[in-house]
C-alpha cells in the first residue's frame, strides 16, 4: 500500500487517530507505568469494546517485541483489544514478513508508532552467544534466528561491550536501525513525521521499560546506552 494511497475505510470513525508519535509512546508507557505499579485498568477488554472494534482495528502502536513468554504485550503494556499490533518473533528479529507486517500497520491501518521490544535474560540472544563461542550452529531452523541475531553480537564486540544487559540494548538498537534500513516504506513515513520507532528494554522482574534508541532522537529522553 502506497503512503499516499486512499486513506482506509473506518479510519475516520475512530475520534482523534491517529495520534501523534509522541501522544502514542505517552500512553504506552502510561500504561506501563500501571502495570509496575500493580494498578492495571485492564482498558479495552470488555464485551461492547470487543463489538466495537470488530468494525474496525486503529492500533496506536506496532510492537516488534521477543517472542519469550513473560513479555505479552497487552498485559504489559495494560492496554486491550485493538490496541496494539504486535509481532512477536524470538529474539525480535526481522525477515520479510515482519517487515511487512509493520509496513501494513503503518501504512495501511495509520498506526503511528513502532517499537522494538527486547529484554535482560534474552535466550535468542544467549543462543546466538553460545554459537558465537563455541562456533556451533543450532540445528534446524533456530539458526536463522541465531544468524540473525549475530550482526549484533558483532557490534558489541566491537564496543568492547560484553555485559549481558548492554549486548541486549545493542540489539535492540540495531533492530531499529535494521527496520529502517530495510523497509524503505517505513523510512519514508518516520521521515515525513507519521510515524517514529522507538527501542525499549524490558527488565523481566521490575516490569519496567526504558528506552535505548529512538528515531526520530527526539521523541524521547534516550538514556546513555543510545
Ligand atoms: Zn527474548
């Protein structure tokens, strides 16, 4: 779907969508913010929300998140139905068909934010680690996630970086980075100020996120690690 396609149908109907990049990453990390507070108000998850959105999906934010069990979306992010448009793959890695998942949310549903959602403790991660080590590749089809994960492992390295935590917000960032340089469709929307993608680093226990990358810089307060 090109950009400047005809906008799609229902869109109109959803009062004040899309929000800004910035209005969207505010109430995703509001709704973090309650998750760790362990005062949830479960938004969007009743009966007449359920009919209504069946008309009709305004996801404010794309999640490209691990797969890894303890990191679902909706619940971290207390958010409900329709909400959020959420691709999951281990170790949140992006071959063509998550890059054409996001390019679909963002292009032909309006959503205009995106974010890389990575997290300490990370088993993609420790995978491609341990065949980076040992010089073993997994069998099957998790070497494409390893392989796919190594580039990062690469930057690291050559940072000198070799904390669990810091190689985890590396691959974060180049998720974002490797998003844009490869989906120029994406590109052209954060560009022309549709849409931003943003890095976030889940820590398992707190429950808490915080940014490490962010394009464009401006959307948020990147910490040091950006
Ligand atoms: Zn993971």
């Amino acid at each position: 779907m090109n950009k400047l396609g005809p906008r799609p149908i229902g869109r109109a109907a959803a009062a004040g969508f899309p929000p800004t990049p910035e209005q969207a990453f505010a109430e995703l990390l509001a709704g973090n913010r309650r998750f760790v507070a362990g005062t949830p108000h479960h938004p969007n998850q009743d009966a007449d929300h359920r009919a209504a959105v069946a008309e009709g999906q305004h996801p404010f934010a794309v999640i490209v998140g691990c797969s890894d069990s303890r990191l679902a979306a909706e619940i971290i992010f207390d958010r409900g139905l329709g909400d959020l448009f959420v691709v999951r793959t281990a170790g949140h890695t992006v071959g063509p068909e998550v890059l054409g998942s996001v390019e679909y949310a963002v292009t032909v549903l309006g959503t205009p934010l995106v974010v890389v959602l990575g997290h300490d403790s990370c088993g993609a991660v420790q995978a491609a680690r341990a065949a980076a080590s040992t010089g073993v590749a997994p069998a099957g089809h998790l070497r494409a996630v390893v392989d796919a994960v190594l580039p990062s492992l690469g930057l690291a390295a050559e940072r000198g970086v070799e904390d669990p935590d810091e190689i985890v917000d590396i691959h974060i960032a180049h998720t974002v980075e490797a998003i844009l340089a490869n989906s120029s469709v994406l590109a052209a929307e954060v560009a022309d100020g549709r849409c931003a993608v943003v890095g976030l680093s889940y820590r398992l226990s707190a429950g808490e996120t915080r940014a490490v990358a962010a394009v464009p810089v401006g959307l948020t307060e990147p910490p040091a690690a950006a």
